[in-house]
C-alpha cells in the first residue's frame, strides 16, 4: 500500500539532492478580494486538490499563475509564499500574466484550441495564430521561473498538463540535466482528430523534451504514439512505450490519477460530527426524498443537460418518482468568458427551470441548481445524504468527483452512475456504466439506483472504496517517480518491502 509515509521515504532516498518544482497554470491557493475581507481559498481544481498533498508530503517549489486579485499582496521579493497559510509546507511562486496573454494563452489556445481537440464532445477548436504566440509567451516565461528556481542545480520538474506542451523543450535546451516529466490530463485522441492542430510538429517536439509523459489512460498512450508516428521524424517503440527522437528517449506510460484516501476519510468523519448534513437539509428543504446528486465545474464535456434530460425521462416514463426525488446539481462557474461556457450556462439555467415548472407540485421542485463553489465539508456532507451520485461526463480524463464520492461513503452506501467515457470507469467498474449520450439509459440507470438492494449498494461500495484506497495519490505519484528513475515497479517494490522490514525491526 502506498501511503504518505513510503513517498516520502522514496523521495529522501532515491532524488536525494534533486529539488521538486511542480508546474502548473492552476495555483493550489488564490488570494482574493471579498467585499473588504481577505479569503485564500483552494480552486475548484481536481488538479490542485490532487497534487496539493503531494507537495505538503514532499516539500519543494510549486509554479502557478498568480490569477487571484489579492494575490500580489502575499509574496516577498521573489514572488514567494510559503502555503498552505495555516501550516506553510512548501513554497508557491507566482508567475504573473498581462490579462492579454491570460486571454490568449488561457482562455484561447489552451480552452478553446486543445481543451475540445483532446475531448471529443464534437466542440468545434478555435485555433488562433495569435493565441499561439500566447502559448509560446507564457511557457518561456514558466521556463524562466523554472531556470531561476533550479539554479543548474539537480532537480525533478513535474510539469502539469496542457498549458505546458512546449515547457519541456525548452527547460531541456537549456538545462539537459534536469529530470523532466509532465503529466497530460485531459485525454488525446486519436492521429485523425489530432492532424487538425496548425502547429502539431511544434507542439509535440515541445513534449518530446520531457523524459516521461504520463496519461490517465493506456489508451491515451497509444494515441500518443500513433501522433508522434503520423506527425515527426522519432522512433516511436510501441512495445517500450518509447519515443526515441535526436537520440534522446521519452517514456509515455499510464497513471490513472487519484486522491488522497486517508486524509478525505478523516475530514469525512469530522463532517459526520459536525451539522453539515442537517445544514442541507434545512437549505434544500428536503423532506424525506430520495436525494441525486451531480457536482461539476460548469463544462460542455460533463454532460450537465444530458442528466437533466434523462430526469425528465424518468418522471415521465415512472410517475411514482414524482415528488420524492429530488437532483440537487451543484456547478461551479468556469471559464466564463468563453461565449461556449456563458451559453452552456444559459442552457443548464433554462434547462432546470423548464424541468421545474413541468413538475413542481406544492414545495417540491425536482431540479436544486447551485451555481457556485462550495467548501469540501459541505461537498461531503452532500455525498453522505445522497442516494446516488452521478457523473456523465460526455469525455473525461479521470473525473476524480467519482473517486471522492466513493472515498466519503464511510456507511458503505449509496450508488455511483458512472460514464463509461470517463478515465475513473476503467477502475471503479462497480458503479453503473451509462453511456450518457444515451439519455433513456441514463434515466434507467437513475431508476435501477433507486431501486437497488442494500446488500448490493454495500458490496458494489465496498469494492470501489477498496480500490480508491489502494490506488490513491501517493501511488500515482510513487509510480510516477520510480517510472522517471527508471526501477520498475517490481523491483521497487522489493526495495520498499526491504525498506519497510527495516523500519519494523
Ligand atoms: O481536467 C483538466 C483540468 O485542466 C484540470 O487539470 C483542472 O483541475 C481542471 O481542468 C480545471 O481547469 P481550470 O484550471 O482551467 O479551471
């Protein structure tokens, strides 16, 4: 089992002398201004939460965007802040962007050019010269801040995902000794979707400098491959999952990211003890429905209007379910100057309120939609009251919303309705698969959900909680480090074992 302890121990013996700078747009803590008070809050970022006890476990350096507007406030001299504030762990640099170059590296070719090309939920790309320049501009302005913090001195940079794609050629250029990998968080499709991308060659030969690039999925990986094969002169060895280019080798590999068991257990049981639950109650004003819940960042690729369709279906074909279901949606607004975001928006919005006035009756209403971000106590606290949890993701690289509401099921119940084009479905095959492009399927599904047994809510729980355990962050991070060292699995697991059978003794 990995655990926080046995990363640490891989990190002090084995990168001895190499500090870790992680990299990513997302910062783990934003400064923000509310009204005249001063909040630091962690994003509505699966990346951040995830990444975010690796960094308290291991220490070193994490580089992000300063996106908050209180943010310049709360660095020293060197755009430094030790986090998290209430037991600083690591340091957070921040980068700081003109609201140009947010706009066209950001919001335009990382959201609107790579974000649809790598999700297929038929979103047309906008592909922008401009906007490439952008990219071009902010990933050797990252480049900087790595160079100035690494100092030519041995260090592992883990760049996070696709606003990074030219990084790791330009930190190998400059700094070949460097121990690079990156991890791609979002899927890749396949050669023919790719071959779309005006600066394909450019793109991939800035991933190649990595010395491993890691995906959710094998799958992914091999789309990877097929790409470098259609796109540039590299080797690409399909039985190494190695791409060999300018004589320099890349590892791609499978990491199926993940959370951090434990630490979600524990807060668990604190909102057990607490009245977070209650709070829900008495906001929602829930009765003694049976309670669905959905929890997304406001994105086209989570199949927020399918779900509520396929709610509509069920109240029509199974009118037993009227006035004691209750969905409560929670999205919480993103990318919102993105006209396709503002109007997805719109659509939920409209959506929800055509659903409610077809059905309300009296004080209930089938459709709760709360647009806004709320802390993970209260998330909790909805995952523990809820009947069945559902993530219809249109496509998605993991979805760790599945993952946490596995992970805060402690009484072993309630059901997950899981998309099948979501990473998580390959790990947490007890939840019920849909194909959420198919909204009949997915109200049967719901019904299927609130119609299930105990003991078969219990077993599919048990399962899926054994598994979230057993393949949690740490192991994600473990494998990624022992992969870039180049031990295999096997063998450092035996140094582990060895490790462990010494600290027993
Ligand atoms: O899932 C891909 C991803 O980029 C994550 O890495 C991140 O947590 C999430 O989308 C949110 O994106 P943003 O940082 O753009 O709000």
């Amino acid at each position: 089992m990995w655990t926080r302890q046995r990363l640490m121990e891989l990190i002090e013996s084995k990168l001895k002398g190499h500090r870790l700078i992680m990299v990513s747009n997302r910062e783990p803590y934003i400064h923000r201004f509310v009204g005249d008070r001063i909040l630091c809050e962690q994003p509505a970022s699966g990346l951040a939460i995830a990444l975010d006890p690796i960094m308290r476990a291991c220490g070193g350096v994490w580089i992000a965007h300063g996106s908050g507007d209180a943010d310049h406030d709360f660095v020293d001299g060197e755009d430094r802040v030790r986090v998290p504030p209430d037991a600083p762990a690591f340091t957070l640099r921040r980068v700081w962007l003109s609201k140009e170059l947010e706009t066209r590296y950001y919001y335009g070719l990382a959201n609107q050019g790579l974000w649809p090309l790598c999700h297929i939920v038929f979103k047309r790309p906008t592909f922008n010269p401009e906007d490439w320049e952008a990219y071009r501009e902010v990933n050797r302005i990252f480049a900087n801040a790595v160079l100035d913090e690494t100092e030519d001195a041995p260090a592992l940079v883990f760049i996070q995902d696709f606003h990074f794609a030219l990084l790791p050629r330009m930190l190998r250029e400059k700094s070949p000794n460097l121990l690079i990998a990156q991890f791609w968080h979002i899927p890749w499709p396949n050669p023919e979707v790719f071959r779309g991308f005006p600066w394909k060659e450019e793109l991939i030969d800035g991933m190649l400098g990595n010395d491993l690039l890691g995906f959710h999925l094998r799958i992914h990986c091999q789309n990877f491959l097929d790409t470098v094969d259609c796109t540039l002169e590299a080797r690409a060895d399909r039985e190494r999952f190695e791409i060999t280019r300018y004589g320099k080798s890349t590892m791609v590999r499978p990491f199926p990211i993940s959370i951090d068991f434990e630490d979600h257990a524990r807060e668990v049981k604190s909102v057990e003890a607490g009245d977070d639950v209650q709070r829900w109650h008495r906001e929602i004003g829930l009765r003694r429905e049976f309670v669905g819940i959905g929890i997304d960042r406001i994105d086209y690729t989570k199949g927020i209007p399918e779900r509520f369709r396929a709610l509509d279906r069920l109240l029509t074909a199974y009118p037993d379910y009227r006035e004691h279901l209750v969905f409560v949606q929670i999205g919480v607004p993103s990318r919102s100057s993105i006209p396709a975001y503002k109007a997805l928006e719109e659509e939920i919005e409209a959506l929800c309120e055509e659903i409610n006035s077809r059905w309300s009756a009296g004080p209930w209403r089938p459709v709760v939609f709360l647009k806004q971000h709320f802390s993970q106590s209260r998330m909790i606290a909805l995952h523990c009251l809820s009947d069945f949890c559902v993530v219809s993701s249109l496509h998605d690289g993991m979805n760790l919303v599945a993952k946490e509401y596995v992970a805060s099921r402690r009484d072993e119940d309630g059901v997950l309705i899981l998309s099948r084009f979501a990473g998580a479905s390959r790990e947490l095959t007890d939840a019920i698969l849909v194909n959420p492009f198919n909204e009949e399927e997915l109200a049967e599904a719901m019904r299927t959900a609130l119609l299930m047994p105990l003991e078969e809510r219990k077993k599919r729980m048990q399962r899926m909680r054994a598994t979230v355990l057993e393949n949690n962050i740490y192991r994600w991070t473990g494998k990624i480090i022992s992969t870039l060292l180049r031990f295999e699995a096997p063998v450092a697991d035996q140094i582990y074992a060895e490790l462990f059978a010494k600290s027993n003794h």
